[in-house]
C-alpha cells in the first residue's frame, strides 16, 4: 500500500480555506502515483467525456480548482 510522500503545491489555508470547508488538495505518493482531493463529479460529467476517453467502474471523476492546479505546477517533478 502507498503512503503519502509530499504534498504538491501550498495547502489549504494559503489557498483561502479557512475553515477547512473547501479543501482541494495534490499528494505525491511513494510509489509515484498522485492522490487528489476534490469535489466528486462522476454523474454530473461522465456524460460530457470526449469519444476518446474512457472511465472504469472503479473510477471517479474528481474536479479541483484551477488555482489549486495552477499553485502546485512549480512542485510537480518533470519524470
């Protein structure tokens, strides 16, 4: 089982969450893969998934902000 290496970009609370009500948030794992925390939006875009992309039963459709994208790019190793 992975565990969490580090967490990609700034966290929550120099985001604007001060209450903890809105915490998107991008962790790199031990072994390489990225954890995201967001909002779950399977049934409300699974529909709307170009002809090209492709969903297993077993994953989610998960939307971050884009400034908590954007804030965590500088910390996203290249390879």
């Amino acid at each position: 089982m992975p565990e969490i290496l580090r967490r990609i970009g700034p966290p929550p609370r120099e985001r604007g969450s001060l209450a903890g009500a809105n915490c998107p948030d991008i962790f790199e794992l031990t072994d390489g893969n990225f954890l995201v925390i967001g909002t779950e939006m399977t049934a409300d875009l699974d529909g709307e998934l170009p002809a090209d992309a492709a969903r297993a039963d077993y994953e989610r459709i998960v939307v971050i902000s884009r400034e908590t994208l954007i804030r965590a790019k500088a910390d996203i190793p290249d390879a």
